[in-house]
C-alpha cells in the first residue's frame, strides 16, 4: 500500500473515531460499533507502518503511538460497557497520540539532517 493511501485511511479512521464519539450523545447503541471497526482500522493501520528511522527517541515514539492505540481500543471496550470513563481514556490516548504525530517527523528530520552532515 502506498504512502498516501495509507494517510488517507488514517485520516479517514481518525474521522470516524470523532464521528463515532459525537454518536454517542445521539444514538448510544451505534456508535460503539462505529467506533470498534474505525479503531481497529486506525490501529492497523499504525501498526503496519513502524518507525523507519534508527534513533532510539523515534522507537519511543512509536510506542507511545502503540499505546495510544491500545488506549483507544479499551476506551472503546468502556463504550461497549457504556461506561462514562470511555472519553476519558480516549482523550488520554489522543493525548499521546497528536504527542508522537508531531515529534515523529521532527525526529525523522533530525536524523537525516545528522546523516547529511557525516556525509
């Protein structure tokens, strides 16, 4: 799959999660499954692109995105549950997640700069 293909599903997942959170003050018994399918998406789709890069900071980055997804899938397991905590567990895991979206391509950066520089 190409690059762009998958920024396009991730963008996509990520609207869903936010549609599927919005559903919940509507329509509480859709949203959850909205949410599993656009989670689960989201999830694989993070998974099957890891770090690229060789930096030991990158690699933590990419956990903290690992975790983040983790973080969303029991968030979702609380909507199933319809437990109120769900939001707070997603904000978490949105949290690390927007943290790891902005300093990866900062690292990525740094690296090659770093490589260049040797050349």
């Amino acid at each position: 799959m190409t690059r762009h293909n998958n920024d396009i599903l991730l963008r996509i997942s990520a609207l869903l999660i936010l549609v599927s959170a919005a559903f919940y003050l509507v329509v509480p018994s859709v949203a959850p499954w909205i949410m599993a399918f656009s989670v689960a998406l989201f999830s694989l789709r993070t998974l099957a692109t890891p770090y690229q890069g060789k930096s030991i900071r990158g690699k933590r980055l990419f956990h903290f995105q690992v975790f983040s997804s983790v973080l969303m899938i029991v968030a979702t397991y609380l909507m199933f549950r319809r437990r109120n905590e769900w939001a707070l567990v997603m904000l978490c895991g949105a949290v690390f997640m927007l943290y790891a979206a902005v300093m990866i391509p900062r690292e990525l950066e740094r690296e090659t700069k770093k490589e260049n520089d040797k050349e």
